[in-house]
C-alpha cells in the first residue's frame, strides 16, 4: 500500500489527516474512534455500506452526544427528549453505533454485527419504527432535514400549549452536502429562518465530497452566505477538532435563530488512500484499508469489540439524561395538563370526538348542502378544529381555494406559536415533510392543503409518512378537469392512480358532503399512515341522508340499488357520483335498471371481505366513471367492464365544457351502459 | 368607490402607485398600459385568470421586448431567437399580449377575447404547442426557470459546437415570489450559478404579493443575498421605471455572471384599491375596478382595442429581429456545418443511426451477455454517443451506478460547454427540468440517469415533458428490491404503476442486454415525448439472440412459446422475464406447457391491434410476475389472473434474500401456475 506521503500529493486531504492524527489523542478521540471501527466492521461485514460519512462525523457526533443532545437512552420515548435526525441516512452506521454505545436496548452488537441483513434493526439506512432511537427514516436526501423543520415547529407549538417545564427540547440535524442541494432543502430552511425556529441546529457535514467525486463538479454555492440568507446564524468549524464543535454548539444554544454549523471534515477519517475522497462514500473500504485506519487511529481491537473503559465512557454519556428525565417526570406528574398531554402525546382522539363529528354528520343529512367537497371539507372543520385541540392545519398559499382556515384557528407567526394555521409558503415538499416531523414528534395531528395536482411536488415526503405509518392528512382540492380555466397544468389525470399504487396510503375521493364528513373521520381515526382527500371546486349534490353508519368506512357501497334486478352497475368516485346518478336517472327512463356504487376509498374496499365487493359490485355489466385516468380500474369493472374517464391530459375551459370535450356527461354514460347491453 | 387617499391608509402601495401615475406618461408607457388594457380586459371577459401580474410587470415586459429581447415576430422559430420563459405562467395574458402586439400570427384579438376558452391557443397558462411564440409550458411554479436553464445551457454547448455565427442568444426569464419559494427554484440556480450561465437572466416580479396575502406572511428570505451565494450578479430596480430597468439589463448583457434583477412592482398597478394586494392575484378586477384601473392610466379606449399609433409602435418593435435574422440566415447558408446544424435542430437522427443499432444488436446477440441492465445501457451507450453527437448525458450524482458516462464524452465544466457529460450534481429535479429545456431549445437529445426510486423527486418535471411531448430520456436504474441492501427508502415499488398511468409516458423495463438496446432505440426514435427506461442493478441472464426486428417495438410479445398447447402464459417485465423464464422450465419438467411473454413497454403493447395482443397473452391462465405492485396488472391479467410481486414496501438485504422473502421466485410461479391450473 502506498503510504500517506506517497499518495498526498494527489489527494490534499491526506495531509490534513496525517496531522489531526498527529495531535495527542484525547478520550474523547477514542470515543469517537468506538464509532469509527463499528462502522467499518460493520460495513466490511455486510460487503456494503456508506463508512465514510460516520468516519468523518464521528468527531462532530461523540462531541454532540456526550455533551449536548438531551436523552436518555434508557426511555427513548421520553416526550421531552431532544430529537436527532442523521438526515444524511446513508451514514446510518454513525446512529446505530451511538444507540449501541450508549446503551439503548435493541442495538446490541449482535444487531450490528447483521447491518443491513433481513429483519435487522441496523438497516441499510435508518428506519422508523425499526428501533425507538430512530426519529424517523432517512436516506432521500433532504427529507430528514425538511422533517427536523417540523418536529422544531412542534417543539415550539406544544411549548406554546403546554409551557417550558413539560417541553422544552432542540432538535438536532446531521445533514451531507447532498441533503443541502436537494431543492427541499431551501424550502425548509427557508421556512425555518422565517419562523425563527432557534431550537433547530444543523450540522452540516461540510466534506466537499459527493458521490461523482468532488462537490467542485456540480456545485460553487455559499452555504453560509445561503442560510445566512434565510435568516439563519452560521458557523464554520473544523469538525475534527472538538473544542471548536462544542464552541459552536454552545452559540446555537443560544441562537435566536436557527444555525447551521458547517463542519469541515475528512471523509472516510483515518483510512491511508481513501479518505478525503469518494472511494470512501459508499463502499466498504476493503480488509487491507480497514486494517490501516484502525491502525493509523491507534485502534487495536478485533472487530466489533469496544474496550470497556471506552463503552462505559459512552454509557455514562447515555445515562447524562436520567436526571434530568426523572425531573420531568415529576413535572409532568403535578402538571394542570397532564391528562390533556398524555393524550395528545399517545395520539388518543379527544373524548367528544365521536359526538362531534356525529352532529355534524347530523346536521348535514338534515341540511343537504350543495357544495363542493372543498367547501364541505372547510364545514367539516369548522367542527373538527374547535373539538381535537391537537389539529393543525395550513396551506401551501393556497388558504382561500383549499379552505382550510377555520375560524379561531390563530396563525403561526415568526416567535410566536401560539396559533394552529401554518402558512407554509409555495412550498408544498417542505410543507409535506414538515407535516411528517410535526406527526413523529408527537402531540400533534397536521393536516395540509394544496392542489391534488402539486402531489407530484411533495411526492417523496408522502412516500415517507406512508412508509413510517404517520397519520398526516393532505386536502387536495381542485381534484380534476373540474377546476377548469387553469387548464392542463393543473388538472390531476394519473394522480389517483398513482396514489392508489403506493402502498399504506389511504386516497379518499368523497362524493358529496356526507361523505366528505365521513372521509374526514375515517382519516382522523386512522393512526398508522396517512390520509390524502381528493376534493372537487366544483359544487357538489347532496346525495345521501342517512349519517347514522359511516358508509365511506367500507370503502365502497350501493348508494342507489337498482329498482329491481340490476342491468348495469355504475361505479364512480367524487365528483363523477352525481353523473352516474344521473345516467342512472336517464336510463330509468328508458326502462333500464342501474345500481350506483360509490368507491370513495379503494383501499378500504380491498380490505373487505370478497362476498361484500361481490355483493356491491354485482353481476350485471359494470360501468367506471371518473376524471381521470382509467388506469387500474380493470380491478373493479372486471375484463368486460366499460370506463368513462381521461384519455390524456385536460385542456383550458369552463369545467362544464370540459365534461363535455371528453365526454363524461350522464349522456355519455347512458350510451355506454346502452351499447354494453346491446 | 373609495378614492385612493381613503383607502391607501390600510394599502401603502396606493401611495406609491398614486407617484408612478403622476409620472409624465411616455410612449412607453402607453406601450405598456396596451399590456394591461388586454390582460384586463381578456380576464374579465373569461370571467377568470390573473390580472395582477401582466398589470405590474407591463413596464418591464416593454423594456424587454421592445430593446433588448431578439426575435422576429415573423420567425417564432429562428433557432438563434432570444427565448423568453414566463415563469410565473399564470400571468399568461403577459405573453399573450406582446406576442398580439408585436404582431405574432395565430395571436390575433379574437383569440384573445377567447382567452381560458376550448380551442384557445390563449390558454390559462401558457402551453407549449398552442402557439409558436410559447416557448415551453409553465404554470407549476418553479418549472419556467429551471427548464429556462436548460435552454441557456443548450445555448452554451451549442455555441460551443457551431459557433457564434450561428449560436449567439439569450435567455430571459419572469419569475414570481412562488417560483422563488419552490425547491426547484434552488436546484436550478444553484446549477446555473456553477456552470456560469451569464446568457441567463432572471427577472423577478418583487410584488411581495402571494395567494395567501403579503409575502411576509411565509418568507422572510433576503433573495439577492441567496442568489448572490449561488454565484449569480444581483440588482434590485424600480420596475415601473424604465431607465432603471433598462440599465439592468444592459448590466445583465453584460455579465460573466447569470443575473437576478429584482423589480418592484406593484401587483395589479392601476387598480385603484385592489393594487398591491392579493385581490388583484387570480381573479377579475370586476367590471367597476376594471373601468376605474384604465381611467386611471388615461386609456380611454373600448375593451380590446389598442389605439393605431400604439398598435403601429408595438408591430415595429416586433420586427426589430429582422435584419439581424436575415444576416443570419446568411451566415447559415454558407457556414460549413450547415447541413449538421440543420439536421441537429430539426431533430433528425443522424444517417448512420440504423447502422450504428444494429451493429449493437448483432454484437450482443451473438455474444449474449449476462449484464445488468443498467450495464447494457451504458453498453448501448458506448455505440450510440459516438453515432449521434447531439445526444448529451448526465446524471445526479450517480454517475458510477448509473453507468450514464461514457469514454469520449467529455464533461461540461463552468465556462467550458464542449463536453456532453453534465454532473447535474444531487437535483433529481432541476435535472429533469434542465432536460426538458434542452430538448425544448432544440439541438440536443438530453439524456440523465438517477436511481428509478428519485422520479418521485422530478416529477412534476416529467409530466411537463410529457404534455409538451419532449424527447427527453431518463436512466433510472436500481429499479426494483433488486437493489438490494439499501432498503425500502430505495427501493421502487408503486413507481412502474405510477409513471405508465402518466398520459404519454413510455416506460420501458427491458429484460436483458438486447431487449435494452431495443429500448434505447426506440426511446431516441421517439421524437413525441419521454422515454423512461427502468434498469436493474443486478446482473441479468441474456434471453435472446435474434437481432433482427426490434421486438420491443411492440411492446410486449411471446419470449418462448409452449412445447405444445399452452396450459399457462407468465407475463413478466424486466428482472423478473428470466424469474418466468426459469418457472416454465421447471413447469415444463413437471409437464406443464408455459409460454413466457416479455412486456416491456405497456403503451407500446397497449397501441398494438387487438388480435396481436390476444395471441400474444393467449387464452391460458395468466400468471404476471413483477418485483412491483400489483396496481394495474388486471389489465393483461383479467379477472382470473394470478399476480407475484409486491404487496407493500421493501426491506433491507441483499437482493437475493429479498426476492425470496417476498415469494418472486421460479419456484413461487411455478407453484402458483399449479395452484391455479389444480
């Protein structure tokens, strides 16, 4: 191998390396190496893995860790914990070594020792739900940082509620060069300088490395000079030396802004030839160079083995939070709110929940408002808001067309966080994550609004609730050719499809105001992933009168059976309800019985048993009838079936000459049952 | 109505619009206020659409396009037009204005007073392919400028390939607080500034007016601070003076730099209380506001009708391209890549393209390789980048796992636009839309890799090229649980189902070496849309070994036919056909005669005649097999078919143990071809 002078020449890193290694190794240094050799071994043994990142951080994240981040690794559900979000996830050897060293259960060395196999918590990146010290899953870049931006957010509303003695926590973001190029990057740093979020602290792993190679290849941004921008405080350190690190995180303690500290690291430190250098982003390092680092750091250790002065080190430094957690505990125990946190923190509806939404269900099916499901929406949380104190809402700028202010809501304003309405700014991924945060963290329900089209904007973060089983609910009006004028650009044609194909996520499409009430209940009630509602700007029919079972719960029901047997079933969502309704009306006329199933969830409906689906989908010829693409309604209409949808994109018009351009009218739909039977 | 000193104490814009309008009204002036007199009026007739916009951002629209922008109104299509993007496309009536008034054909006052109607090439937003003039679509905010780099990068390598004789333009962009605040806008800025686009500039329409209300409401970002960080020139005017504007733009002209101009303006500049706020955003002034607003101008003139004097002023500024596009068109009759020049912007492939693909084919016929996917397409790549110079890649940071580099190419650099090889740097996003701008642009054949997993992250760009029908290529490799360890954040599963339900889409997932070279045949054959071709990270078998006729061309068809009358068809695409292909063999040892169909590209399947696609599937009992959801497969399964793939997310481990925890083997299909034939 060649040695370090050989090869500096070529790679400057190398002698900025050879004289950190030079200085007096502390025990810190030494705690920061257990990390180092951990992820080494733990990457050589999986044959894959990303040992650069946690090689570099390791200095950065022992001085955060034994210093700074408030937990206890002995309740990593303690509600007053700060949070840690490793947002460069690829690096998730970094987090597993520090839940293992510092005590938590579940991250034994066993665990370790299976990175990245089946059914380890140690997986290829960081995964909520796989081990209670992982706030929430990472490795798209970005996402883990737009993510910290909520759970900070919330951090400050429940303060704001419920006051400093019960929360009272930061939240802290290990972010690569790559989470700070993704454009969901300047959304949420935007939105957290604008909200003066001061409790949320980036360290940024400031490596110039990326996987092409050098970060001089694609990217010449001021970072410092960005966030400075957003109205962030700013901070360069060397990351390797611990003195500066904790300097800088003593100022973000006191920061009234949120900071991003930029830690200038080596990547992959200590390996001979690799660090400094993209060889060591994402691959294991080979036996020879892993070898070499932990001989250049000193580190004479089989694999996976930790000397005992140094793992009790790093357990003292997992216990630094019982103290101060049993403290809490005391707090919480005398606390005026204590049942109201309790609740809100386990997820627990409020007790008048069921009476509430069932008035309004009430009220509605005595009322039979024409309205658009938009509308009925807002009418929906004009009783939701006032009942679930936890609820909280907000649009991407779209507040008067979503309809998602209610009245008393209070807005969130910069320093104060005292209001439940978050205007998110044109920033629907930011917003997305943010929402996804706001639910990890805990004590609170967001809802978001934007255009069901701008889906395709905050589609990764969606992903992620989905994935980590989140209760996030997204208004989405404006759901189809419907909203007209704006044209093709903004009318939703694949969109339910493409979000009925991705898994754990509930895609409701209510039909009139009832079942807008309803798909509002289901979604609250729904505590293991996230609820999208697809409303209509056009005004709507009441269609239904009966509020004493929810029907939407079943996904699908007859909504007007045939009168007799049935000849044609007409099966449809949303806005397309009314219109098979009234082809049903039309074909009556001609002597033609048609039943009308609305399918407001298909999800839902999958889950029912198949003799309900046989028995509400029926045996005469089926007919679908949506805006949108017909893509996957084969499932439902069966080979021989007929839709009425979107064949391509929508064009610029009134929505009534839309429906008519592309043919979704009752007319349109009597014709086709008309030719099936002929 | 109250007077404008009752109401600008609550609205300080009133006050400043009251100086503006005390200004001595100049030519100019009138030439600008035809802009506003349109959009008012076109607004109010379709009873819909933005005023606020074109209203106060007449006065620098005139500046530009009456001094600086080159065009010939005469030639909407002269490749070495200025092209000008309306970002903030909801202000279309901007454009529709000046493209009227410099005397566009195909733009005449009828089509404006049919403005948001069917038919209209006056759509809601601009959409490219209504009208020559509109340049690309926009609407979805951020969208404009980041396709807008593309352009200027286009404009770049081009001038770089044939000089500036013929390569020598500019691009102008009008960009709104929204496309600002959207993460694209920082993907797009960021690659501008590091490449050193300096023919690039941005003009910001600094109202601080959003749908919500004031911009402070969500933003308090210092912009020119922040493009100053990406590397750009910055300067702030008054956009409703024309010396100030105009001095700007000569800075621009002149700049090494791409350059930010932020002009204050007041939304809606006129409107005698509406102005300055949200009300005059998306919505008709109403008739008295409207009347009021041009009274206040001094336009004393019928709705849609522009005073000679004006109209005569605005059409000579729309010929002002003339002479210079005649020398121009001089230049190119004697320049001696004439024909190359031409051929590259018709968008003709070259004539050894044929040639070039079927040496390709034959070789890996012949050969037979075992490659991953992603492999055979850097293969392909290797005979098509020498074939067809005007094809130019990248990719976002995943260069060495997208295999989208091949030797020879080159890399663009800052200042240095030869190469063909773009590092996009981590910006999923601002790529896709910086392709479709190069494809819009005309000249290049962009292609860009990521993993398949990250078209969530670029989506809204996709759907662009999609509607605009732009031949644009995306690599998107690591397209199943094949990927392996790095676990479900990683890994597709509802992304084929999503993207085939995207109107205009072809996505392609070919099976092996040959049928990727037949993809990537037909992807650059394709001269109306996207193109996506989802690639495996694991090495695949070869399946065939007849290069003559491109059998992909038909989308799917039979792979191996039954030894006999066939008991089974297994249906399967990519990875998976050879997952099928070892189930028939074990079938066949069993006595059961299956027959495998290959289906790579459902919309080229779907487009073939109805007796094709029935032989092809045949009557036998379907059996389709993806390492995807399920969502869709019904199509070609009916309603007894038997689907192996994935019912929910993925996990993390290597890809073998994967396939069989999730039941995708030889072994499942076969089994469940015996439970279905049992």
């Amino acid at each position: 191998m060649a040695s370090i002078a050989e090869v500096s020449a070529d790679n400057p890193a190398l002698e900025a390396q050879a004289a950190i290694l030079a200085r007096p190794a502390t025990p810190e240094r030494h705690m920061a190496d257990a990390i180092r050799a951990l992820a080494i071994d733990a990457v050589e043994a999986a044959k894959s893995g990303h040992p650069g990142m946690p090689m570099g951080m390791a200095d950065v994240a022992t001085v955060l860790w034994t210093r700074f981040l408030k937990y206890d690794a002995a309740d990593p559900r303690w509600p007053d914990r700060d949070r840690f979000v490793l947002s460069a996830g690829h690096g998730s050897m970094l987090l597993y070594s520090l839940l293992h060293l510092t005590g938590y259960a579940g991250m034994g060395i066993d665990e370790l020792k299976h990175f990245r196999q089946l059914h380890s918590p140690a997986a290829g990146h960081p995964e909520f739900g796989e081990h209670p010290g992982i706030e929430t899953t990472t490795g798209p870049l970005g996402q883990g940082l737009a993510t910290a931006v909520g759970m900070a957010l919330a951090e400050r509303m429940l303060a704001a509620r419920f006051g400093k003695s019960l929360v009272d926590h930061r939240t802290w973001v290990i972010a690569s060069d790559g989470d700070l190029m993704e454009g969901i990057s300047h959304e949420a740093a935007s939105l957290a300088g604008h909200l003066r979020l001061e409790r949320l602290t980036v360290l940024w792993d400031d490596n110039s490395i990326s996987i092409d190679g050098g970060t001089a290849l694609s990217t010449s941004d001021d970072q410092l000079k960005r966030f400075a921008a957003y109205g962030w405080a700013v901070k360069r350190v060397d990351g390797h030396d611990p003195a500066q690190v904790a300097a800088a995180l003593s100022m973000a303690m006191r920061s009234k802004k949120p900071t991003l500290i930029a830690c200038r690291t080596i990547i992959g430190f200590a390996a001979p030839t690799k660090a400094g250098t993209a060889a060591s982003h994402g691959s294991p390092l080979g036996a020879s160079e892993a070898q070499a680092a932990k001989a250049a750091l000193g580190w004479n250790h089989p694999p996976f083995e930790v000397p005992e002065g140094i793992a009790e080190q790093w357990h003292k430094a997992g216990a630094r939070g019982a103290t101060p957690r049993r403290a809490w505990l005391k707090r919480l125990a005398r606390h005026p709110q204590r049942a109201e946190f309790e609740r809100v923190t386990a997820g627990r509806l409020p007790e008048n929940f069921h009476d509430a939404v069932a008035a309004l269900k009430a009220e509605i099916a005595a009322t039979k408002p024409k309205l658009a499901s938009r509308q009925a929406s807002q009418k929906a949380l004009e009783t939701l808001v006032p009942a679930i104190p936890e609820l909280v809402g907000g649009s991407a700028d779209l507040t008067g067309s979503n309809l998602t202010l209610v009245k008393g809501m209070g807005t969130v304003t910069p320093g104060n966080y005292a209001g439940r309405y978050i205007h998110y700014g044109i920033r629907e991924h930011g917003m997305a994550a943010a929402m996804n945060g706001m639910a990890l963290h805990g004590g609170l329900i967001p809802y978001g609004g934007t255009f069901f089209i701008f889906t395709d904007y905050m589609r990764p973060a969606i992903r992620l609730a989905a994935l980590m089983r989140q209760r996030v609910i997204h208004v989405l009006t404006h759901d189809s050719i419907g909203l007209g004028e704006d044209g093709p650009t903004h009318q939703p044609v694949e969109h339910l499809a493409s979000l009925r194909a991705m898994p754990n996520v509930f895609m409701f499409r209510p039909a009139d105001a009832l079942e807008t009430a309803e798909c509002w209940e289901l979604a609250l009630r729904r505590a293991d992933g996230p609820s999208l509602l697809a409303l209509s700007r056009q005004a709507l029919p009441a269609l239904r009168s009966d509020a004493g079972e929810n029907r939407c719960a079943r996904g699908g029901y007859v909504l007007a059976e045939a009168d007799g047997p049935r000849q044609a079933t007409l099966i449809a969502t949303g806005s397309e309800v009314a219109i098979a309704m009234a082809a049903r009306e039309a074909l009556a006329a001609d002597g033609i019985k048609a039943a009308v199933v609305s399918l407001p969830c298909w999800e839902l409906f999958a889950l029912q048993d198949e003799a309900y689906r046989a028995e509400v989908l029926g045996g005469a010829p089926r007919v679908g009838v949506e805006a949108a693409s017909g893509f996957g309604w084969e499932r439902w209409l069966g080979p021989d079936g007929v839709f009425i949808g979107m064949t391509g994109f929508g064009a610029s018009a009134p929505f009534e000459d839309l429906y008519k351009h592309f043919g979704i009218t009752p007319d349109a739909v009597a014709a086709a049952v008309k030719r099936r039977l002929a």
